[in-house]
C-alpha cells in the first residue's frame, strides 16, 4: 500500500503523528538559520520593548524611599514616644520631600499628561496600575498631613495650639491608613512589572519583595543621613543600626531569591547592558560597601562621616537596583530566545494535554 495512503486508527498517518511532532517542536525550538543567511522567523522579538520613561524608574525610587521614612517615622513615634523626636520629625520630612515629585513624575509619563485624571475615572484593585494610582492618591495627603504636624505642634500660635489638639486623631490617621498605604505603594510597583510578560519580570513572586525591602533599606539611609546633616545629638544610632543591618539583609535575601527564580532570564540583568550597573552599583556599593563601612571601628566625626557614606552608598544601590532592573527588563523583552523559554512551560502542557486529548 502507498504510503500515502497508509491509516491508522481512522486518520492518516500525518495527522496521527502531528501531536507528538508539536511536542517535539516545542521542546526544542527550531535554531536561527545559520550566520549569513539572514534572521529567521525565530529571530523576530516576540515582544515590543516596554514604553516605560525613565521618570518611571526615579518615581519607583522616590516612592520606595518615601515609604520607607514615613514607616520608621511612625514605627519610632510609636515604640519610642517622645524619646526620638528627631526621628519621628526628619522620617516625616523625608518622606514629604521624596513623594512631592511622585505624581508629577506619573504625569510626565503618561503618552497625553493632559488625561492623568483618567487614571481615577474607575476603581479596579485587580489591576495593579489602577491600584497603585488610588493608592499614592490616598497616600500622598496623609504623609503631607503628617509633615504638617511636625510643623506646627510645637508653635505656639494658634495653628499649634489646634494641631495640638488634633494630634490625636491625626496620629491614629496616619498610623492606621498612612502605614498600610505606604506598604501597597511600595509593593505594588514590584506586582505591577511582575504581570506583565517581559520574560525578566513576568511571574516573579519575589519582585514586590524586592522593592519592599529595598524601600525601607533606602528610607531609612535617607532618614540616617538626614539626621547626620543635622548635626543631632538624640539620633538614635544603635536603634538605626539594628534597623539598617535587618533592612539590609531582607533586600539581600529577597535579590537572590528573585534571580534565583528568573533562572537563565536573569541574563540580561547579569550579563546584558545593565550588568555594570548590577554589580558595581546594586551589589558592590549598595550591598557590599556600606556592609564594609559600619564594620569600621571609629569615634566622633570620622564614625559620622563614615554612618554618611554608607547611607549615600546606600541610596545609590536603592537606585541602581531599580534602574537595572528596569534596563534589563527591555532588553530581555526585546530577546526572542527569552521569550520563547518564559512562554515554553505553558506551551508545552497544552500540547500535552493535547495528545491526551488525541490518544482517547
């Protein structure tokens, strides 16, 4: 008998075997044709770069580190009482000072600024760009009511007499929406570039812990180098040390288990373009330097310069984090290899099934 005309099981024999050749295909994708030939189908990104503008990275720094003060301005009005007033006064200005330039920096970003009111026009908390408008929306008031009660609570004219008698539900205010808002924000960036499907990015569960941790890593190295530009003497330096250190280590922790989970998609982050800034900028001046410099034995002013430098290197990783890995998210959105292995586990379970499906 021909071979063409050859059936089994009521089907021609190609599409008898066309399930397992699919699986086959699958699991190991056709090679670029070889150099010299011309880019192949297998060549073209599968992907469109991500339209993001750099003010997106500065916003996701700012709001990080706003996050991160106002968290150790109420944490330290609330465990220490009056003990550290500094503490709770400058955390406040800090984080009014870092999240002021939050929603310019969106507006900038969006492709018509004259429609940021759009963003607001509906409430849907599944998805995160909407969730993490309404939240630096309702945020942003609290953490400049806040500010403006460090302000005026100590004046003695009629404004500080009323913030004094509103102190209380202020503070319960900001306490008990203020914190809670301030850990969606800083989640939420870190959730926001996880759904999307840049290979680096997409379905990385470590990623809004990342920028957690690295928020309040950076906010309390702001909040220390604010304090030691002032000169205070009622700073409370053990206290800050022991938050710093566990800070510190939580962002360390949460780095490794996000590119541990990326696998070979951490590439572009690791070895592409942004390399250089991920390891010199993340890994060696903001992990491994300011490690290096508290462990410095030193006094008086040359204990204060080095608690400066360490909490600028700090700010610096914080940066250099965010912008890697952003950097590294469009050139891993524009590898096509990288593509076709962030999609692949998908694929291949539906061809799976498929076979299932065809073998019944």
């Amino acid at each position: 008998m021909p071979d063409g005309e050859l059936q089994r099981g009521g089907l021609e024999l190609d599409d008898w075997d066309a399930p397992r050749r699919r699986k086959r295909h699958l699991q190991e994708p056709p090679k670029s044709r070889e150099r010299g030939s011309g880019p192949s189908y297998y060549d073209i990104p599968m992907l469109k770069p991500h339209a993001w503008t750099p003010e997106v990275t500065v916003y996701f720094f700012l709001g990080g580190l706003s996050v991160g003060a106002f968290v150790l301005s109420r944490v330290g009005e609330r465990m220490g009482g009056e003990t550290f007033p500094d503490l709770t006064r400058t955390g406040a200005y800090v984080s009014a000072a870092a999240i002021l330039p939050c929603a310019p920096l969106l507006i900038v970003d969006l492709g018509d600024p004259k429609r940021f009111h759009h963003m607001l026009r509906v409430w849907k908390p599944t998805s995160p760009m909407n969730l993490g408008s309404w939240v630096l929306t309702g945020f942003t008031p609290l953490v400049l009511l806040a500010a403006l009660r460090e302000a005026l609570r100590d004046r003695s004219d009629s404004l500080g007499e009323l913030t004094r008698t509103l102190n209380r539900p202020i503070t319960l205010l900001t306490d008990v929406a203020g914190i809670p808002l301030g850990l969606l924000l800083s989640t939420y960036t870190g959730i926001l570039l996880s759904a999307t499907a840049v290979p680096l990015w997409g379905r990385n569960p470590h990623l809004g812990t990342l920028f957690t941790a690295s928020a309040m890593n950076t906010g309390v190295a702001a909040v220390h180098l604010a304090l030691q530009a002032q000169s205070s003497d009622k700073a409370p330096e053990q206290a800050l040390a022991r938050i710093k250190t566990t800070t510190h280590a939580a962002k360390s922790a949460a780095l490794a288990a996000f590119t541990g989970h990326a696998g070979k998609q951490a590439r572009t982050l690791t070895h592409g373009k942004a390399a250089s800034a991920f390891w010199i900028g993340v890994v060696g001046v903001g992990l491994v330097l300011p490690v290096v410099l508290d462990a410095i034995p030193a006094r008086g002013k040359v204990k204060r310069a080095l608690n400066v430098a360490s909490a600028a290197a700090t700010l610096v990783g914080g940066f250099a984090l965010r912008w890697s890995i952003m950097e590294a998210g469009r050139e891993s959105g524009g590898d096509p290899q990288a593509a076709r292995e962030a999609s692949r586990p998908r694929q291949i379970a539906s061809a799976a099934k498929e076979i299932g499906g065809s073998a019944e």
